[in-house]
C-alpha cells in the first residue's frame, strides 16, 4: 500500500552568517493512511525541524535534499501556489502554543466561521451552526458563548480545541500535532488528546504527533520514531519498540521516564513519629487578590498543613490552584491576608524583612526555569561567591574552598565555574540553581516544578541529584508539581490542592494508589500510563 506520507533520505541544514548547522540527517519515515505516528526524542533533537519541511515553513537560509512524497507528489518541488493548497486541505497542523494560530484580535466564532466559509458555498448562519457543532465535537462546553469570546478569554486548552476544532473544519488528511499538550494540565492533556484521537478515527485521517513525552507516545501512537541529535535511531510499532529497544539511546531514553510504575526514592528521614515537632507549620492561611471588575480572587482559603524535619512534602494542583501562591507565602515573598507561617516556632509571614532575614536564609528556593532565576551577566563562580557572601562567611579564601565543594555536590565539573548560565545547557543550570540553595545551609528547600522544564534523561538525573542532597544534607523539601510520577518518586506525603482548597492529604503511596477525592480520582486516571501497554525489559529497569 503506498504511503500517505513517504519521507526517504531528508537532509536539512541551516545557515547563518557564523556557521552552518545540520539539523536532519538522512530521514526516512513513512506514514500510512489512518495511521498514528509519534515522533519522539528531546530538545534539539530535529523534530520540530522535520515537522517544518513537511510544512514548508522554513526559513529562506536553509538547505533541504532528499524527498517528501505526499500522495505521491514531492512536497519540496511544489510553487507558491500549491503550498497554499497543500496546507490545511492536504495537511492541518496544531502547534504547541495555540495563541500563536490564532488572531488576538477576532473573536473565535469570527475565525471559524471564516474557515468555513472559506471552504464550503455557505451563508453565514449555515457556517455559525457548523462552527457550533465543532467546537462542541472538540469537547467544548457552552459553544455558541464561546464564538464572542477572544482568545485572551480562554483557558490554554480551551484554545487548544478551537485550534482543532478549525483544523476539523478543514479536513485535512494528515494532521501534524506538534507538542500539543506539553503546555498543559494532566486532566486537561487528556481531553485534547481524546479530541484528536476521535478526529482520526472519525475522518480516517493520519497523525504525525511529534512529542517530548514518551508516556504519550506509547498511549496515542500505533509506530513510533526515536530521533536524536538530527538523527533517526530507531523506528518501529510502538509496543515492540519500547518492550524491546535495540539503540543504547532508546534504552537510555526509556529508562529514564519518570513513571507510576518507577522505583521510589526515599527521603533522609521516612519514619516520623506522630508527635514529631514540624519544622514548617503553615495554618489557616488565606489569601485573595483583586479580580478584574469582580470579586477578588481567593487563591488560597484555610490551607493548613506540616513539613518536619527531613521529609518530603509534595504540593500537587494543576494551573491556578494556588500551589505557586503557597509556596511564595512559605519563602516569604507573598503574606497571607489571615492565618500564618511558622519556622522552627518562629511566625515569620508579615515581619518585615530585616527581621525574617535569618529565617529565609534557611529555607531556598529552587525555580521551574533555571536560566531565569540565576544573572546571566555572572559567571558560575561568582554566581556561589555572592550566595556565600551573602550567609555570613567572609573569608574569599575559604569560600573559594566552599565552592569547589558545593560544585562537587551537584555532580558539575569545576571547569564550569568559568562559564555563564548561557552556556550551559538546562540541567546544568539547575545543578547550579541548586548548588547556590545549598550556599546557604538551608534546613527546607522549596522546589517549583524543578525538572518540568527540562528533557526527559535530564529530568531523571536531576530528580536523583535531589535525592541525594536531600539525604546526604538532612533536609526537609517542600515539592510544587504537577506531575504525579515525579511527586511519586520524591514526596513521602502529599497534599492534592484544587481552586485554592486543599482536598486530600496523606502519604503518598496512598493517596495515589486509593484517592479518595473525586478530583484526585481524576488526576490519577488522567495521567499516561505506558507501563499499561509496555513491559520494560528488566535489563532497562
């Protein structure tokens, strides 16, 4: 049977006025008619790259060989004109930032119903009752009040299933989805994804899904295709690939996803006695901020909870939930309108800030984005210097000494310390977040989403340079995530937050083995299981 897609030998370099990069070496791939094909691997791996030549979205200073047959028909020989028709009636795309696709200026009912129109010899009433039917078969409630709202109005999901629902407008025999769910809540991924998997099967059109996440891929994907550093390694039916990868990359690849099913890592100190004294004690916090010609906004109302010494205490809640607000209010940047924060039997929310000094030197914070919470201007041995300056410790000679051993503890070479955050790639930069926390002798480390902006195999090496300075430290953390499997391997208790109410709360196994809270119910059942589908071999385990 002839391929809808057939890709054999792409080559793809890019040209600037300093250097010429290869981006894609040799690609071949094929995807047939009806057909899922995930298109995995990390940051700079080329796959977002593969995905722009088919769509003939690259910029002029390239070079592309090789060819990408579509129906037969070579993509890279098409004029003007036939790209024009090629792209959206031949192949729909969805990007990872739905804002982008969209006019911020046009109301959405105005957008599709331009779509439509477009397309099909329809009046306009016929064209709203069509855009009506799918936004609603896109899994969007309250269709017809969504056609006034603009994008601004709605939620990062919410305009992911518009975008769909004009890509289903268009019929498009392939759909390339690039990252479409990356940006978004586990509860809320779920239901673009299902959205996408009923368009397939309802059209019999074929997907190129193209993802970072190997739990999706297993889930949504009948092949898959492994690339790395421009290259394909591997590629094959997806089952057989992940029970059974013969690449060294893919095994490495593999191992590393963080999963339900993943060995936990257990804190410095697992047993507490029930009558053990908390190191942090958060009570009765409240907090709300002005709404926008609304009543205000409660972020948090009557969250209470306990971290003591040595343990792991996750804080798990999607987009909005008031897990950020929470943990500004325990560093010390946000106060509580009501309730408190106390740190070893001292209140310190609402001292002012030569007062609490002492006490916010002993709890850091370690950010989602490392290159945005280190100076770009400084090198990594004055980004330390100033952390050591700043606890007390006076002596240049000594503090030379502190650093080598603080770079010695986050697994980093001392070559580093020479070089700038924008040198160094995102796991190093977090290494050296981290280091800069431990600068200061912190009794509680506060971790905001610390790995979900990294690639997979970065992810677990940093989940396990947690680990190990958290045991080798003695310290207590205080996890902010969104991702049960990461909060599964660290947190030895959890607390489920949901609009700014804490909803269930206990040990972690537990609570996510039995929750008993309908929405922890359904974080759970949302989240990608590919060990559901796969057997990993016990040689990558």
């Amino acid at each position: 049977m002839t391929a809808l897609l057939q890709i054999e030998n792409l080559h793809l370099t890019y040209h600037d006025s300093q250097q010429s990069v290869e981006a894609l070496q040799g690609i071949s791939l094929d995807v047939q008619q009806g057909q899922t094909v995930s298109v995995v691997g990390e940051s700079g791996s080329g796959k977002s790259s593969l995905a722009h030549v088919i769509l003939r979205t690259l910029p002029d200073a390239t070079t592309v060989s090789g060819t990408v047959l579509f129906q037969g028909r070579n993509v890279l020989d098409f004029k003007p004109k036939e790209i024009t028709s090629y792209l959206g009636s031949d192949v729909g795309y969805i990007p990872q930032d739905p804002a982008v696709a969209l006019n911020p200026v046009r109301k959405i009912g105005a957008q599709l119903i331009g779509v439509l129109r477009l397309r099909n010899r329809i009046t306009k009433a016929q064209a709203k009752q069509q855009a009506i039917q799918l936004l609603t078969d896109a899994g969007l409630p309250h269709a017809e009040t969504l056609l006034e709202k603009y994008p601004h109005q709605l939620s990062g999901g919410m305009l992911q299933r518009v975008l769909i629902a004009i890509v289903m407008a268009l019929h498009p025999k392939l759909l390339i989805a690039d990252e479409p769910t990356s940006a978004l809540d586990v509860t809320v991924q779920r239901v673009v994804l299902d959205c996408l998997d009923r368009f397939i099967r309802k059209t019999g059109s074929a997907m190129l899904l193209i993802t970072h996440d190997l739990a999706v891929a297993a889930e949504r994907s009948s092949r898959m295709v492994i690339m790395h550093h421009g290259t394909i390694v591997e590629q094959g039916e997806t089952s057989a690939l992940l029970n059974n990868p013969q690449d060294e990359y893919s095994k490495r690849l593999i191992r590393a996803v963080p999963s339900m099913d993943s060995e936990r890592l257990l804190s410095s100190d697992p047993y507490v006695p029930d009558d053990e004294e908390a190191l942090l004690e958060v009570k009765h916090v409240r907090k709300a901020f002005p709404g926008n010609h609304s009543a205000p906004h409660v972020a948090l109302d009557d969250v209470s909870f306990n971290i003591p010494d040595g343990r792991v205490l996750a804080l798990v809640g999607e987009s909005g939930s008031g897990k950020t607000t929470t943990a500004r209010i325990v560093v010390g940047t946000e106060k509580p309108d009501s309730g408190y924060v106390q740190f070893k039997n001292t209140k310190y929310a609402g001292l002012n800030n030569r007062d609490s000094r002492p006490i916010r030197r002993k709890i850091q914070m370690v950010y989602q984005n490392p290159y945005a919470s280190l100076d770009p201007r400084y090198s990594v041995q004055r980004l330390l210097d100033e952390a050591l300056t700043a606890s007390g410790n006076k002596d240049s000679a000594t503090r030379r000494a502190q650093i080598r051993d603080l770079i010695a503890d986050v697994s980093l070479p001392n070559t580093v310390l020479d070089q700038k955050p924008g040198d160094l790639s995102g796991g190093q930069c977090q290494r050296v977040a981290i280091a800069r926390a431990l600068a200061m002798k912190p009794d509680l480390m506060v971790l905001d989403e610390p790995t979900s902006a990294l690639d997979v195999s970065v992810q677990n090496d940093i989940l396990h340079l947690l680990h190990k300075v958290q045991v080798e430290h003695d310290m207590a953390y205080l996890l902010i995530s969104h991702n049960l499997a990461v909060v599964r391997m660290l947190a030895d208790e959890v607390i489920i937050i949901h609009d700014g109410l804490i909803v269930e709360q206990g040990e972690t196994d537990q609570v996510l083995a039995n929750p008993q809270h309908p929405y922890t119910q359904q974080l759970v059942s949302s989240i990608p299981r590919w060990h559901r589908h796969v057997n990993v071999p016990s040689s990558l385990t």
